[in-house]
C-alpha cells in the first residue's frame, strides 16, 4: 500500500486505497482476537479481513459502521470518507485487474477455487465409478444374463483439506529472494496459483493471515460431520528481521460456504453458519451435510502477533457413523504461518515476468505485465 495515507485520520482519506490503509491500522491497534472482534462487529472473518486488505469493491457504509464500532470509534467520519471515495469512484472509473480463471468461475479466491474444483471433480469421478459398466456377454444375451447380480452401490463420502498461501512472508533479506516461477502474465493480478509448490514448498516462506479450506463431499444417502478443528503448534519462534512480504494475489475474493476461526492463544474454534454473521462454538456446534453434494469450511488461523509457527492441523469428522482424524501437514512437513507485530504489511515485493526480478509494487500489479 505504499503512497496511502498512514496516519489514522479519516478526514484525510481520499482514495480506496487509503481507506484501507487506515482501517487495516485501526484493526491492528485494537486487541481483541479475530473471532471476538467478528462477534463484537457481527461482521464475518471474510468481511473483516477482505476490509483490512482492500479489493475491487468499496465496502457498504453499513459494513464500515459496524467495523468501526468494534474498534471503538466514532463511525461517522469514516462514511464521510467512504462517501467521498463513492463519488470518485464514480466519476473516475479505472480498468480492473484481469482475475484468474478460477475466479471468474467460481467468483471467489484461488485457493477456495482450488478446493471446489477438486470436490466438484471428485464428485464427478466417483460418479463414473458407481455407473453400472456393460459386460459384453451379458448384452449380447448369452446364457450369463440369467445369473446377473446387482452389487450394492459404494458410498463415496469424503472430507478434502486445501492449505492457501495469499500473503507469502519471506524469512531473510530482498538479496535472498529465489527467482520466482513462470506465471502467465494475463494472470497478473492472481497468481498465487501458479507458486502453489513455490510458495509451499520454500522453508523461509510463511502465510500471513492463513486459511485452510475444508471440502464435505457426500451422496444423498451419505452423512458427514466435522465436530472438531484443531491445531497442533509444532513450533513458535519470534519473527525478527530481516523478512520481506510477497504479493501474488491482488484484491479479494468472496465465500459462501461456512467459516471457522481457530484462536491458538485461548484453545477455542468459533464457527459462522453459511451466509450468517452469527458464530458458535465448536465443539459443540458441528457442520453436517447430509442431502448430497459438496459444502466448503474456510478455517481462518488467529495466533499471538510477532511470530513464526509451524504446525499441523487436526479435523474430526465422522463420515457415515465412522470417526476419523484427518491431518493437514506433518512433523516433517508442517503447515507454516507468521502473524507480524506491525501496522502494516509492506514494502512488497512481487517477481516481475519480463524483468525477471523482484520489484517494489503497490496495491495493483504495474500496467503491461
């Protein structure tokens, strides 16, 4: 966000992108987690941290309102300015980023994308195998037609696990940064996609503001339950310098599904039902899909700020009466994320396809890439 306005001061806000600036500082001063921030806001995790990050829609003065209450300030100046920025908007229209393909599908972030496609083509493989397959014989009308038996049809229940890394943060100095994979540049503007191994695979990179994807996929005479998210800490090290912040993803997506907020500091998930901005706790709150088809659980992680963690996370489902324990990561591979002790995440830097370098960039990727 280099070249917004810093300092909290509504009145001096002129662009969206100072708007986010100011109320992504005026997040971080408050100290509330962001489970009890979402329920002191009723505002969901996604509408709270699609606010702090800033992307192609301006939020709705109601939704300001709200997140400024539960930062404990007067709203009113706030929606002044976002009235402002409405008008501006208006008058100034601008080319937006071109979004990925799974974006425009799917209409929500690539890693959500991601878990969809795989449910979706999950669903559409366990299809094909529980088809009825021919027997050349039989359909020829040989003697065996008599003796055809009809085998009970599989259940193909399961629970997908997706790990996205939108906010890379990089442990070491900008002279350290490896050389960054090929992506398409039509995909400027998300291509996180294309770093997926990069991005996961780099011991030195860690997720700020990570999210984990859970995908239900069930037939209609299938049950399935999560009853428990946990998150087992590996490891805790203090964030110090140097470390840099990597952008590959550029604006923020939607979610339908249902939301999770992991506290690793009070040990406790808060759940939001799907399209609610109402949470419980879980346990005892369960998600259950039990018609058929595939629902999304996108768990947020919320952690003590200035550190580096890695760790595994643990899902408990029951799957057509059946208990399992379903891991995300391992002791030798763990999932990693970092929480920085700062007002604001920058500079960032991003891997420029024709320079083939490491470039400054701001809230959009430069022009021509």
């Amino acid at each position: 966000m280099n070249g917004a306005v810093t300092d909290i001061d509504p009145e001096r806000i002129v662009t969206q992108q100072d708007l986010v600036a100011q109320l992504a500082q005026l997040y971080k001063r408050q100290t509330s987690g962001l489970a009890k921030f979402c329920r002191s806001a009723g505002l969901s995790p996604t509408t709270v941290q699609r606010i702090v990050r800033g992307g192609h829609e301006l939020p709705k003065a109601e939704t300001i309102e709200a997140f400024v209450r539960a930062c404990g300030e007067d709203p009113l100046k706030w929606i002044n300015a976002r009235d402002r920025i409405a008008v501006y908007n208006y008058q100034s229209p601008r080319r937006l980023p071109v979004r990925n393909c799974m974006r425009i599908f799917l209409g929500r972030g690539w890693w959500q994308g991601v878990g969809a496609v795989i449910g979706t083509l999950s669903l559409f493989v366990a299809i094909f195998q529980i088809m009825p397959k021919s027997n050349p014989r039989v359909a020829e009308g040989g003697a065996e037609s008599k003796n055809l038996s009809i085998t009970p049809r599989p259940r193909f229940a399961n629970i997908g696990l997706s790990w996205g890394i939108t906010n890379p943060l990089f442990v070491g100095s900008v002279a350290d940064l490896p050389e960054a994979p090929y992506f398409d540049k039509e995909y400027s503007a998300s291509h996180c996609v294309w770093w997926e191994d990069f991005l996961s695979t780099d011991k030195r990179i860690y997720a700020l503001d990570p999210s984990i994807v859970a995908r239900l996929i069930a037939d209609s005479s299938d049950v399935v339950s999560i009853y428990k998210i946990d998150l087992r800490i590996l490891n805790r090290t203090r964030l110090q310098e140097p470390f840099v912040f990597i952008r590959c993803e550029y604006g923020a997506g939607g979610w339908e599904g249902y939301e999770a907020v992991l506290d690793t500091v009070k040990r406790t998930t808060h759940v939001w039902g799907s399209g609610s901005d109402k949470s419980s706790r879980m346990p005892p709150a369960t998600i259950t899909l039990k018609d058929g088809g595939v629902e999304g659980v996108l768990a947020h992680i919320d952690s003590r700020r200035g550190y580096l963690y890695d760790g595994i996370l643990i899902i408990f489902a029951n799957i057509n009466g059946k208990d399992q324990e379903l891991h995300l990561g391992d002791v030798a591979n763990p999932l990693r994320w970092a929480v920085p002790d700062m007002p604001k995440y920058e500079p960032v830097y991003d891997w420029h396809p024709d320079k083939r370098k490491w470039v400054k960039v701001k809230s959009e990727p430069p022009m021509g890439w």
